[in-house]
C-alpha cells in the first residue's frame, strides 16, 4: 500500500519508462553499471551513423563535431559536480585520472609550489621541496586508488609503505572525519589528502566541504573520487574548495560498461604541467601544428591524455541530459526516500540482515550495503530470481535502488524477495565464487 502510495507521487516515476531494463528483472546494481536508456542509446547510434557518413571528417563535420567531445561533455556534467564549465573535463579513467592529477599535484609539492603550510614551510612560506609530500587515504578505499597512489609515489623516488598514510576505520564500515583530522593533526607531511566522496562498500557518503578545509586547513591539496555519487549525490566542489577530483560515467551516470573517465580541476591549478601529457591535453587552437613543445590547455581539458574512445564517451551526451531533465536535486530527494523505504523494510522483516549505511541522510550515498554472514550467497540466490546486486566481501550485498528508473515497489518487491531466501534457507543452495567479476 505505501509503496503504491510512494510511487503514485513520485514525480520522476516516468523517467522508468526511458530506461532499458529488462521486465523480468529488478536491477539494483546501478552503483556498479548503469541500464541503458533511450537517450543513450540514441547518441550512440548518432555518432556511430557519424562514423559511418562521415568518416575522418566527424573530428570536425559531425553535429556537433567529435573534436570537442572531452570539454563538451564536461560542460554537461559541470552543474551536477557544482563547477565551471572549464574545470570538468571528460577522458581516461578513474585510474587514469588519479595517476595524472596526484602526480601532478605531487610533482608540485615537490618543485616547492604546494600550498602555504605551517611546519614544513621553506622560508618564502611554500612547502618545503626537501619533505617528502605524504597522500592521506583511508583503509576503506577503493582498492585500484590505493595501486595507483603508491605507484606515483614510488615512481618519485618516495616509499609508499612510508608516505601513503592510511586514515582507519573505527568499525569496518565508515570513516570518521574527526580521524582524518586527527591524521592531519598527527602529521605534518601530508601534501595531499585523497578521499571517496562514498564508500564503494557501506555507501557512506563522505562531508566533502570538511574534509576539504580540514585539508587546507594543514596546507595540503584536497582532491576526491566521486566514482560512488556523481550523478547521485550534487556536489558543490567550488563552493568547497576541492582542488582536483575524478569520477566514472558508467555508474550513476548510464553512459555503459568502461565508458569515459571525468576530472575536475579548480581553475586555479589551470595551466599546471600535467603528470601524464599528451597531445589531446595540448591546447586546442595550435594541437594540429604538431609542435614538439606541449602547451598545457588552459583548462581542465589539459588533463586528457590522447585520442578521446568516442564510442565509449557518445552515450553520456544522451544520459547525462536525461538525468539533467529530471534534475539532481530531485533525483537525490527520490534516492533518499528510496533508501530510506529500503531500510525501514529491512528493519521491520529482516532481522538477519543489518544495514551498514549511515542512516543520516547527509551521510548516505545511492546505495544500502546489507550485511548477513552469508551474504555471498545471498547475493547469488538474488541474481538468480533475476534481483540483481552485488556482493563486496566479507559480508555486503549492496542494494542500489537508483532513483531515474527504480520503483517504490520494487524495493517491496526486493524485500520480499530476500525475506522468501531467507526463510527458506534458499541461500545455503549456492556456492561461493572463486573469482571472477561480481
Ligand atoms: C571508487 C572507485 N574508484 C575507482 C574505481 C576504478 O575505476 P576505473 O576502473 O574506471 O579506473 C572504481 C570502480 O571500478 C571505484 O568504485
Ligand atoms: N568497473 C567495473 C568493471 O569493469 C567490472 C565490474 C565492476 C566494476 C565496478 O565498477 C565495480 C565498482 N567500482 C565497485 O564499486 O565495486
């Protein structure tokens, strides 16, 4: 009854109609892969009938021309992450993107330009290029994060097992702010301070404006990857200072498996050197002249590597104006209730399972990480009655009941389905996996 209720006011219930998931299934694994929408789908055939017409001369005929496609995109996405239009860009990956901006910001802690700072300050007042700049991360992170930190860390002559501090988590599932203070505080050598928006596991949402003034506070630069909010969650990234932060398209933003990566820099670190150059960060108007000089766009486009996988960027142009139609602050308001109606459910029926997301709402991502000892199977027995999520060890079946295609009712339907497993042990039917992607 309340689900039908929920749904017959929900003024984005529509929007389900646009999206291709199919009818026997109830897809709550959109923190990981995205569904295909129409819109997507229609910009991908569009540059793909682009390719086709006009072959090379799509780079500057094609409507509109494929030359320009990182910062159009970026510009696209700038009001969802609450930044100008030249400081998103689109290109890369994750990985990618943290390999060049932490590198970039390390080689300029390193050339004595990082930020004022007490304690390590060099004479005029800039840190001083002789201290090894630490990264400060948390145990919780994702983990490809972490393997590229230490790898441009390492490459810089700095020994990670050192330099690569490590905030901890007081209960396995979230991150204190008051410890990554504390770790500040603790440390003077911290340069850069590198923090999720949210939690790939327990989906807590981090207090991105605190963390970024704790880190200015201690003379280090802030940046984030917002992989687990972007198109979720509205950022505010001018407003809060973030220096630098990265993201993925194919998650809340349904652009499709391994599309194109995303990068904000604060215009005031345009124009920096970028740790890994290539000539598609080459500014615009003199790229073609093939100078072997590189000049460093003045934007964050300077930060694109090479040749932007246009196939892999096309179908964000149609999703990300879908999700702009119905609005990140609508979309976030639906994506709480959501998971609000999520857990009082779990509360009310399933005293097997414990929800390891922060209840605030200010501390809550898109996703419910639902823990139960036997949550492997859990989420296989799932999958297999076409519910579909994913397991994260030890013991999280992450629910992402997102908000452009989700229904009320399906997150009854999801209930109920988990209450049945359990009851009748349904579980205990499925093995453990031995690898693979899950
Ligand atoms: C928080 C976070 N960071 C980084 C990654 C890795 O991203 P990519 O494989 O696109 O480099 C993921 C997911 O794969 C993630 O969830
Ligand atoms: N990027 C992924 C992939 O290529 C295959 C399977 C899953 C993923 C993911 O994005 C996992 C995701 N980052 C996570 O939150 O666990």
């Amino acid at each position: 009854m309340l689900a039908a209720r929920l749904d017959e006011s929900d003024p984005l219930a529509s929007f389900a109609d646009r999206y291709r998931v199919p009818d026997d299934v109830l897809y709550m694994d959109g923190n990981s892969l995205g569904p295909a929408s129409d819109a997507a789908l229609a910009s991908l055939d569009r540059v793909v009938d682009e390719w086709r017409d006009l072959l090379i001369a799509g780079w500057t005929d094609a409507d509109p021309p494929w030359f320009g496609v990182g910062e159009r995109l970026g510009d696209a996405l700038a009001p969802l992450v609450g930044a100008s239009p030249s400081e998103v860009v689109v290109g890369n990956s994750i990985t990618v993107n943290v390999h060049t901006l932490v590198g970039t910001f390390l080689d300029e802690l390193l050339a004595g330009n990082g930020p004022e700072r007490e304690g390590v300050a060099a004479a005029d007042g800039s840190w001083d290029p002789a201290v090894e700049p630490a990264v400060l991360v948390n145990e919780l992170d994702f983990p490809s994060d972490h393997y590229a930190l230490r790898a441009q860390l390492r490459q810089r002559g700095i020994d990670p097992d050192e330099k690569l501090r490590v905030v901890p988590s007081r209960d396995g599932r979230t991150i204190d702010p008051r410890d990554v203070e504390a770790a500040l505080a603790a440390h003077d050598d911290v340069g850069i301070v590198f923090m999720p928006t949210a939690l790939y596991r327990s989906g807590q949402l981090f207090d991105v404006e605190r963390i970024a003034a704790a880190a200015h506070e201690a003379g280090a630069y802030a940046g984030f990857d917002a992989a687990h909010s972007a198109g979720a969650v509205p950022h505010e990234f001018d407003a809060a200072g973030v220096d630098f932060a990265v993201w993925c398209t194919y998650k809340y933003l349904n652009a499709g498996p391994g599309s194109i990566g995303a990068l904000f820099v604060a215009e005031r670190h345009h124009g920096l050197d970028p740790a890994l150059a290539g000539w598609w960060g080459h500014e615009k108007a003199t790229q073609f002249e093939m100078n072997m000089t590189f000049t460093a766009a003045d934007s964050a486009g300077a930060w694109q590597i090479g040749t932007p996988p246009l196939l892999s960027a096309a179908p964000l142009e149609g999703s990300v104006e879908l999700l702009r139609e119905a609005g990140i602050d609508r979309l976030r308001a639906k994506s709480l209730a959501l998971t609000d109606f999520l857990i009082a459910l779990v509360d009310d029926r399933l005293p097997a399972v414990s929800v390891g997301t922060p209840r605030e709402h200010a501390a809550r991502g898109g996703h419910v990480a639902l823990e139960h000892p036997d949550g492997e199977r859990l989420s296989a027995a799932l999958n297999d009655r076409g519910v579909i999520v994913d397991f994260r060890p030890p013991n999280v079946v992450r629910v992402c009941p997102a908000a452009p295609y989700t229904a009320f009712a399906d997150v009854l339907e999801v209930v109920d389905e988990i209450e049945a497993i359990l009851d009748a042990d349904a579980h205990e039917a499925y093995a453990t996996s031995e690898g693979g992607v899950t």
